[in-house]
C-alpha cells in the first residue's frame, strides 16, 4: 500500500487536475515564507463554516501564530493580491478592509502582500492601523533569505494545495472525513486552546479507528492528512494552554485543567448555574415525591459535566512543556514539519531541514515523544502515526521511507 503511494506523488496524480492560480501559487508561498522566518502558518483559512453567516469574505489568506518566551500566544493574518490590471486591488482599499478582518477574527497584526502600488506613504499608512505592506520584489528578497532551497517541505509550498485538492476530494466520499476536513481547515482555528484540544483527540480518536494498512491509496493519503493536521494543530493547542500555566501553582493548574476539559463551548461557570438551577427543580421534585434524603443528596451536580479521562494526562504533560518553555516554543513548528514529512510525505527530511528547526536535539525528541505518549494514552494514534512521531530524527535524513 505504502508503495503504492510513494508511486502516485501529489504532483503526478493531480497533474491532470486545474493548476493552482498564480494567485494561489503567491498565497502558498507567503505562507511557506512565514513557516521559515518562524511562524505557525497556514493559508486559505475557511471563514464562513464558523460564523455561519453570510460573508463577502469565505477565507482568510493567511493564518498565523508565535508564542513568547512565556509561551503567551500571538495571532497574524496576510492578504495576499497577485493583480495587475486596471480592476486589481488599490493597496489603501486593502489595508483598511485587512484592519477590519484583523478586528474581527482578534488577530494582533496582518501582513499585505500584493504586486502594485505599495509607496511609501502607503507604509506608513498601513504601519498606523498595525499592518505591513509589501510588494513582490519586497516579498522575493525575504523569500530568497529565508526559504532558499526549503521549498515543499512539510505542510507549505505550492505542492500542498494540488495535495489538499486530492484529499479534498477523497473526503468528499465519507460525511465523516468531510466534516474532519472542514474542521481542520476553519473552524478550529477560532476555538479556545482547551476546546481545541478536545475536539482534536475525539478527531484523532475516529481517525485511528478508520486507519489499517489496507486502506486505498487516495484514502490513504485523506487519513494520513488529516491525523497529520490534527496533531500539528494539536501540538499548537497544547503550547498554547501550557501558555496560561506559568503563573499557577501544579494544584491550581491541575483544577484549572480538570475545569477547562469539562466545559464545552459553554463556560464552565455558567453550566454550574443551570446545574444550580437543575439541582433546585429535581430536588423539589424528589422531596414532593418524598424521595429518601440521601437519594437526593447523591442526584446532586448529575449534570455538571465531568473531565475527560485524560485530564490529567493533559494536565502532566503542559506542565511538563512549562518546564521547559524554550523548548515547547518551537515544538508546534517542529511537530508541523516532522509530522507531515513522515506521515504524509513519508520521506526524511534533509540534513540542513533537520538542522535549521533543530529536530536533531533531544529536548525537542524528549517533547515529541510526551506528545506520543499522551496520544497513545488518549486511543487517539496508530502505529504509522507513532513512528512518525518517535522515530530518531538524523542530521543526513538518513531513515528510509519504509520505516514509516
């Protein structure tokens, strides 16, 4: 089955499909350029499946995060306008309707990359309302500077959309695989770190079921997308809530974290009112019933929702990444690579990869491997899965593609 895979590259098999746009191509790029200056990013973010309202707007361009050294986390968005005629895009036009998706998806900064009309009065303009402009030469040089030869790797680069094209299409098949993908592809990126979390392992966790090595190949490549993503997004998450740790106590961290997993998209102090208020209605119930007093007592809080089973896995293991915050910093970005090189790709990367996001340490091996183990504690990983994780990362990128 693998084999088949390697055989059918994203490339091959979707070279009969419609190119990507030069438009496309240019949002790629960007957001393989981001990944490389030291972002968390991801282009083509859907915008309407989480608002549900109509939008003129359907996604965002660019996505992007980076942590402090305190782990806190930042949030970036990027238009991107390839161009050039009488009807394209006017820079202004751009920047004041960026600052107003910047307001509404709470993002930090945004970038405006596009190919006329960026002066420096424009600049300075756009610097005024929190957002960077640039041309494409200007976009060029820092490509060249910081992508260079570390083009396609990973989740980034032109090569991903014909790749997601494919994947796509192969969970168009399954309503199961489709709502999977929506999710990865939006409404994830517009939840709280603890919600996240839960709704990514419940996701792994049906992924693992589906996964056998007999599965197709165009199946195949949808299944190992979408666990790859899911833990990519996962291992973002993670920091992120390890991110509100550094100022508690291990007990107050462990209540928070039992606290936070139990709520869902309603807040856990406002479920303790209506269990209040539940509590209230069911107990007179039972005392007009003339129920027995310790019956009563033992219905008391039925329905405040309770922690997952891996609360407090969950809980070990941001401390763990608290410890060493340096280190879990940089892991999101690391896991991204890694995880779709072996898993998707199933190839090793370079030595020069490896060295440039410093896979090769045993700081960021020691991570990973906690990130494998909590899964595999979750019932959310497969064997392909774990040795994509696990397996020891070479300076040469010596491991073969059948290892994994």
């Amino acid at each position: 089955m693998q084999s088949g895979i390697r055989a059918r590259s994203a490339g091959s098999a979707a070279g009969a499909a419609k190119a990507p746009t030069v438009g496309e191509q240019l949002e790629a790029r960007v957001s393989q350029l981001w990944f490389w200056e030291g972002f968390y990013s991801r282009h083509g973010v859907n915008l309407q499946r989480h608002y549900q309202e109509p939008l003129t707007i359907t996604d965002v361009d660019l996505f992007a995060f980076d942590f402090s050294p305190q782990l806190s986390m930042s949030k970036y968005i990027g238009e991107v306008k390839s161009g050039t005629g009488k009807s394209a895009a006017k820079p202004l036009d751009r920047i004041v309707w960026l600052r107003g998706i910047r307001e509404l998806v709470g993002a930090d900064s945004a970038e405006l990359t596009i190919a006329t009309g960026v002066t420096d009065r424009i600049r300075e303009l756009g610097r005024s309302l929190g957002i960077s402009a640039q041309n494409i030469a200007d976009f060029e040089r820092r490509e060249t500077d910081a992508v260079g030869p570390l083009v396609d790797l990973g989740s980034h680069g032109v090569q991903s959309i014909l790749l997601e094209r494919r994947v796509k299409s192969a969970c168009r098949q399954q309503p199961d695989l489709e709502r999977a993908f929506w999710f990865l592809r939006g409404e994830v990126f517009f939840l709280e770190p603890f919600l996240a979390i839960k709704q990514l392992i419940e996701l792994l966790r049906r992924i693992t079921q589906l996964w056998t090595p007999r599965l197709q190949d165009e199946e195949a490549i949808a299944v190992r997308w979408l666990a790859a993503e899911a833990v990519s997004l996962l291992t973002l998450n993670l920091v992120a809530a390890t991110g509100t740790a550094l100022t508690l106590s291990r007990a107050d961290w462990d209540s928070l974290v039992s606290e936070r997993s139990a709520e869902g998209s309603v807040p856990m102090h406002q479920m303790r009112k209506l269990s209040d208020s539940i509590d209230k209605f069911v107990g007179g119930i039972l005392a007009a019933a003339k129920v027995a007093p310790e019956i009563r007592t033992e219905t008391i809080g039925a329905f405040l929702p309770e922690p997952p089973d891996y609360a407090d896995s969950l809980a070990e293991l941001c401390w763990r990444f608290k410890s060493d915050a340096p280190v879990a910093r940089a892991l999101p970005r690391q896991m991204d690579l890694l995880i779709f090189e072996r898993l998707v790709h199933q190839r090793e990367l370079s030595g020069s990869a490896v060295t440039r996001m410093g896979l090769d340490r045993e700081s960021s091996a020691r991570m990973r491997r906690l990130v494998a183990a909590f899964l595999r504690g979750c019932d959310a990983s497969f064997d392909a899965l774990e040795k994509a994780l696990t397996g020891k990362v070479e300076s040469g990128g010596s491991q073969s593609q059948s290892d994994v």
